[in-house]
C-alpha cells in the first residue's frame, strides 16, 4: 500500500530555514508528482508547490517564490521542503500529497513546523 | 481569501443528507477537475472524490459529487456521526498555474 513517511516535527527561529521529508513506499516513486500543501493553525489547505520525482522539475506557488525549494532523492524515493527566511506566519503542519494527474490521493501524516523567537 | 469559495458550516440531523457547495470561475472549476478531501480532527487530508463525481476505492456510496459549470457540489447522504469533519473542494487554477482549495466547510451531525 502506498506510504508517505514524513519527517518529526521542527522549532525554528524566525529567519531560519526548515526542511522536512518525506519518504514514499508502496509505488514506484518516480511515476507520480508530489504536492506540498500546508495547514496553519484552525486554517484551510494552502498549496506551495509540486515536484516532479523523475527530472526533479518544480512549479511553486506564487506567495512561496524565492523562498522555497523542493528536490528529491530518487536513491531513496524520498522528496524534500526546504522553506527559507521563516516568520510566525509560518507555523504550520507542512504535508506532501501524491498526485494522481487531477487529485491528491494519498498524504503523509504531516510536519508540524513552529518558528518562535 | 481562498480561491474557491465553501460555506464556513453545514449541519444536519443524522441519517439526513447534506450537500455542500464549492464555486470557482473558468480558470479552475470551470476547465479542470474538482476534487473532495475529508478532514476528521486532528487528522490529514483523506481523498473522497475525485474527477468531480469518482469515488477511490473504500469510500461509500453515501459520498456523491458533481459539477456544473464554475461550480461543484459534495452531497453526504445517510449522514452519521463519524462524517463530522472539515470538507475542502480542490482543483487547479490554468491562469495562475497553481493548485487552489476551498476555504473548508465544517460539518456538524446534530
């Protein structure tokens, strides 16, 4: 069955940067994109972007521009968030979500990042 | 401000049905595919509908959707207390090149 293993929850000051995993099994790894969506506290979903795992190609939102980056390592089936120069407003459960061409089908169990001074 | 436009609430009696609305514009609702995410407490994000109206494998029949023209529709019939949840509507957005959600609409099971 497929799996989405993310990595453990993070504190950050503001203006460091955080970089979460998250480690798939259970299909081949390179045949389906990746999306990252995030949660702040008692908000919606938020999309920040999608990876392809097979060219490493990115397409990020908007609002994240400059500020995130998403890779991959296909050695290990494993995608990555990194997310810079952070601010309270980004305290958030941070999720990857496999893409299925026209929805997300399968979540990790989600990062939950706190940036506090 | 969300992209998609949801009701903040829906409530109902259980065994009722409920039905929950989803409304874009052309750039997403119109031209692409919606689909339906249950979010029980404390919980990720669970795949319910996708395709506007296809159900993944496990989910009952008791889950509906549809869509005509900018807007899309979730529909919970036989409703039980284990369905109080938040429901966000999902698809992607051709001019902004991005995927957009729902505000999320949070279900009560009186």
């Amino acid at each position: 069955q497929v799996q989405l293993v993310q990595s453990g929850a993070e504190v950050k000051k503001p203006g460091a940067s955080v970089k979460v995993s998250c480690k798939a099994s259970g299909y081949t790894f390179t045949s389906y994109y990746m999306h990252w969506v995030r949660q702040a506290p008692g908000q919606g979903l938020e999309w920040m972007g999608i990876i392809n795992p097979s060219g490493g190609s990115t397409s990020y939102a908007q609002k994240f521009q400059g500020r995130v980056t998403m890779t991959r390592d296909t050695s290990t089936s494993t995608v990555y968030m990194e997310l810079s120069s952070l601010r309270s407003e980004d305290t958030a459960v941070y999720y990857c979500a496999r893409d299925t061409d026209t929805a997300m089908s399968d979540w990790g169990q989600g990062t939950l990042v706190t940036v506090s001074s | 401000q969300s992209v998609l436009t949801q009701p903040p609430s829906v409530s109902a009696a259980p065994g009722q049905k409920v039905t929950i609305s989803c409304s874009g514009s052309s750039s997403n609702i119109g031209n692409n595919y919606v689909s339906w995410y249950q979010q029980l407490p404390g919980t990720a994000p669970k795949l319910l509908i996708y395709d506007n109206n296809k159900r993944p494998s496990g989910i009952p029949d008791r889950f509906s959707g549809s869509k005509s023209g900018t807007s899309a529709t979730l529909g919970i019939t036989g409703l039980q207390t284990g369905d109080e949840a938040d429901y966000y509507c999902g698809t992607w957005d051709s001019s902004l090149s991005e995927g957009v959600f729902g505000g999320g609409t949070k279900l009560t099971v009186l």
